[in-house]
C-alpha cells in the first residue's frame, strides 16, 4: 500500500485540540481515501483491514477508521465479521455475473423511466457526459509494462452512467444503482486489462446515448444489457485463460 495521509495539514492539532465535528469530517475523510483506494485495487481482495494499521496508513487515530470500516461494510465493500474484523472482500467470477445481472435489470428500469421522463435538461447532461467521457484519454494497460491511472476516464464514465438514469424519478433506485457502479468499478480496477484489446467503448457509449435521447426505450435498454453482457463475456474468457477454472477475477474495462 502506498503511504498517503487522509487529512490535510490544516486539519491537524495539537493534544487536547478538538474543534466541533472534528469527527465526522475525519471519518468521512477517512472513508473517502478508503473507498477509492477499495476500488482501485491497492488493498489485496482477501486481506484484513486492522483498524490500527490501517489508521496508521491514513495518519489518522483508530476511531475515524472504524466508523469508515462500518459505513463501507454497510455498502458491501468491505467484509465485516464478528470477533473477526474487516477485510477487502474476495473477486469471484459468480459474484460478478450476479452483479452484472443486476445492474441490468436496475439500470434498465432506470433509463426507461427516465426516457418516460425525459426533458431537455436530462438530454443536455447526457450530451455533456458523453462529451467529457470521449474527450478523457484511457491508457491501454497492454502497451505498457507499469500500472495505470485511468481514474479520471472512471470518473467521466461514472457521470455519463449517472446521467442515463438520472431522471428516472427514485432515489431509492438510483442509490442503489450507485453501489452496483461501485461493486463494478472495483472489479475493472483489480482486473488484468493486458490480455486483451480494449473494444470500441466509445461507439458503445455514443449509440447508449443516440437511443436514450430519440427516445427509444427498448433500443437504449436493449444496447445498455449489451454492453454489461459484452463486459462480463470478456471477463469470463480472460478467467478461463488465466487458470482454467473460472475462479480466479480478471476481467477488461468498458461498461
């Protein structure tokens, strides 16, 4: 794990220095570092979070981190067990399909409601999505021999996902969708993108959103279940090459 501190040095104070909700914003500061560093793959799927050592990490005190483990643990990105403790949960390629399957029936039944509810203002931030996502270079793992940032290709893609949905009129749906994007992106961070070509993600992209706007409600689902499908398909051949036996997570990076 790289060293990094979730506080900035305007939040530091001596001993006995507290100020109103000092807590909650270390927590939550705590929590986001965490959660970014859980989908990006730099915690080994498998291993345990010690509170301690994983306060130390963050360079922050042991309470902050548990009230982090927790909120995490009630989104399912971290592994909570009695006398136990937490730990990154593991990759399988079932819990993938699973995830997958879901995603689409949730996410399908968001965008056709929000194509029912469509407006001028919901097409105009899938345009400007759509826009910023196939401005924002994605580095090909495979022709390189380092580890890449592509978290700002992550971050557009999120926003273009979140702009399809967006009017789908439930936050109860949208929430969860939220956390099936976060259950999706850790799986692309951790997987080896090296065996493979990336694909025309951004032809994908583009014809999500041409059916979304004209309004074709089957067509814009139909191509959104495709692209998932066409993700966890070339998930499940890379599995199979790397051990044959379909338990191992690797996966290519798209949808």
């Amino acid at each position: 794990m790289n060293n990094r501190t979730a506080r900035s040095a305007g939040e530091r104070r001596g001993p006995g220095e507290k100020a109103a909700g000092e807590k909650a914003t270390s927590a939550t500061l705590v929590y986001r570092e965490l959660k970014r560093d859980l989908l990006r793959g730099l915690h080994e799927p498998g291993s345990k979070l010690q509170v301690e050592a994983t306060a130390q990490h963050y360079g922050t005190s042991t309470n902050p981190v548990r009230e982090a483990l927790n909120r995490l643990a009630a989104e399912r990105l971290v592994d909570r067990e009695d006398q136990r403790g937490f730990s990154v949960p593991a990759l399988s390629l079932d819990h993938f399909r699973e995830l997958v399957r879901t995603r689409c029936w949730l996410e399908g039944k968001a965008l056709a409601e929000s194509i029912a509810n469509r407006s001028e203002a919901w097409e105009d931030a899938i345009v400007l999505a759509l826009h910023r996502l196939l401005r924002t270079p994605f580095v090909d793992g495979a022709q390189l021999d380092v580890a890449v940032d592509n978290s700002a290709w992550e971050a557009r893609h999120r926003e273009f996902h979140r702009a399809l949905i967006a009017g789908c009129g439930s936050r109860w749906l949208l929430r969860f969708c939220e956390e099936l994007m976060d259950q999706a992106e850790r799986y692309r961070y951790i997987s080896d993108i090296r065996s493979y070509p990336r694909r025309d993600s951004e032809t994908e992209h583009r014809l999500i959103a041409d059916a979304a706007i004209a309004g074709d409600t089957d067509l814009a689902v139909a191509r959104l279940t495709a692209q998932y499908e066409l993700t966890l398909s070339l998930y499940e051949r890379q599995v199979r090459d790397v051990d044959g036996d379909g338990d191992d997570a690797a996966g290519t990076p798209g949808a």
